[in-house]
C-alpha cells in the first residue's frame, strides 16, 4: 500500500473511532449532543390504508441511513426500505414514496436533557427545518443562534 492510500486510511478508521457516538442519518447536529440522551428522531403522520380509511402512524428514523434507505406507506404503516434506486428526501425528511399515501407529516426530534432539576424530555420539530444546530437550554432543544 503506498504512503498516500495509507494515510487516507488511517483518517477514515481515526474518524469511525472518534465520531461513533454521534448520532447519524436524519439527526440534527449541534452542542446538544454534548449532554442529551435517548435521542430519537420520529416521523409521524396519517397514512391510507388499502382499503382507504386513514391511519396514524409513526417511524424512528433515528437510526435511518437516508443514501441507502427509504420509508413507505405498506397498509397505512410506515416502514424502511431498501430499495434501489433511493427517491431522494430533503432535508430531515427521508426518501420513499409514502408522501402520495400520506398526510399531516411531522418530523421530530426528541431527547433527554439535563435542566437544573435533573433531567427532563424535550422535542423541537424539523418539519419545516433545512438545516438547523441544535442546543439544550436548561432541559430545553431550541436552535443554536
């Protein structure tokens, strides 16, 4: 293996180590990371069934590899797939086609973070979010300024 190949090696298996504690996929980086746990990213919403009636559904896309996966509507349940080729999503939304078969869709982030009290569940959403860094404000995610 020559200098360069060896190098650029040793970086990547440097940053698999440094960096596996961080979340991944669909999930907002930011200082919140530093201190919040049981980080959960769900997307919800109503999805139709065959029959045609609605129901309420819910995925945890936390940990969702959005370049290999993508989310459909099977029955009026969300589920992952890995279907190829991938219909690419935007920004926290994942890939798939259930937004045809969907309505009312919601993506939250939830987390356990620390307050003055002890610890305390909080949610921000990235519905409408292109990107944003998140922080925790006594207990509370808001977005970094």
């Amino acid at each position: 293996m020559d200098e360069e190949t060896n190098y650029l090696k040793n970086c990547f298996y440097g940053a698999d180590e440094e960096y596996s504690n961080f979340p991944a996929g669909l999930v907002p980086l930011g200082s919140y990371l530093d201190n919040c746990t049981d980080i959960r990213v769900i997307l919800q919403g109503e999805c139709e069934t065959a029959g045609g009636s609605w129901k309420n559904t819910e995925l945890d896309l936390t940990e969702l590899d959005p370049l290999k996966t993508e989310v459909s509507n099977q029955d009026g349940q969300l589920v992952w797939e890995n279907d190829y080729p991938i219909v690419w999503g935007y920004s926290y939304f994942p890939g798939g086609n259930f937004r045809d078969t969907s309505r009312e869709l919601q993506v939250k982030i939830s987390a356990q973070c620390p307050n003055n009290t002890g610890q305390q569940t909080s949610t921000f959403e990235l519905t409408n979010m292109l990107n944003v860094l998140l922080k925790n404000d006594n207990g509370k995610l808001i977005a970094e300024t």
